[in-house]
C-alpha cells in the first residue's frame, strides 16, 4: 500500500478535517449535454407537450442526479469520523493508513474483505483505510475515498489520541 503526497487540505488536530466529494467540473457540462442529447432524441420533431417535456423531465433529473452524485461528505468532528450517514467513533480506530490510486486498487481487490465498509468514489484518487478495533462488530476495516487522504489519516489518528 502507498502512501499519498498530496497536502492541501485544512487540518488543524482541535478542528477535525471536513471535505465534500463532489464530481469534478466537467462531470456537470457532459452530464447535462448528454441528457439534452437524449431529450433531442426523443423529441424528432413533435408537436405540442411532447416536443418540450422531454427537455423539462430530463435536464433536470440529470441536474439532480449529479448532484446526488456529489453529496457524499467525510468529516472528523466531535469525536467521530462522519461518513455521509454513517458514524465511526474515534476510540474504534486502530489505525488509518492513507491509500493513493495504486493501494486503493489493492485493498478494494486482492486485499478486499466482504465485510468491510467501503465508501468509494472513481473519480477520488486516493482513500484512507480505517483499521477498526471494535470487539463487537464483524467489520475489519472502513475504506474511505478522498482527496487528502494524509491529512484525513492525521486527523483522525489525532482525534484518537485527544480522546
């Protein structure tokens, strides 16, 4: 497994680590001509609703998909590594080993486990791999993607540590 050299996210041991893992700009403008593409397919010279419904049902459900698309967030704060609905308290970490493109790959493949929690984005480059030291629950270990995967590591390890 690599470790990741990227450094530019915020991080402060007293106010945790926060990041949105919203699609990248172009996802919008192809996401949105392809839906308009469709529309125009569907729409081959009709008249009256049917030549604008598929353009009001299609963008926007493409608009919203993208959206939800993006929505995931992972945050260390208050004690618990939030990963968009799920909640990890900080005391279960055993450790957090920070995963570029290349270890990221191997722990989702010949290093997988099926009872692993895995919040995986393709176009997020790197991830954190969460080791857990939880008695009580079957699950090894989290993989979390991530744009900083070093300074979301350090800041849960320093959560850990202040708790």
């Amino acid at each position: 497994m690599r470790q990741s050299s990227s450094s530019t996210a915020p991080v402060a041991a007293n106010a945790g680590y926060a990041e949105r893992l919203g699609l990248p700009w172009w996802a919008w403008p192809v996401g949105l001509a392809v839906a308009g593409l469709l529309a125009a397919e569907l729409w081959m010279g009709a008249s009256g609703v049917r030549a604008w419904l598929p353009f009001v049902l299609l963008l926007p459900a493409a608009a919203a998909t993208l959206w939800w698309l993006g929505r995931v967030r992972v945050a260390v704060q208050g004690g618990e590594l939030r990963v968009d609905d799920a909640r990890l308290p900080v005391r279960f970490v055993a450790d957090a080993v920070p995963l570029d493109a290349a270890g990221r790959r191997e722990v989702l493949g010949v290093g997988s486990d099926p009872l692993a929690f895995v919040v995986q984005r393709p176009w997020v480059g790197g991830a954190v791999q969460v080791v857990l030291n939880d008695p009580d629950d079957p699950t090894p270990f989290w993989v979390v993607s991530t744009r900083h995967p070093v300074e979301l590591a350090t800041a849960l390890l320093a959560a850990r540590d202040a708790g």
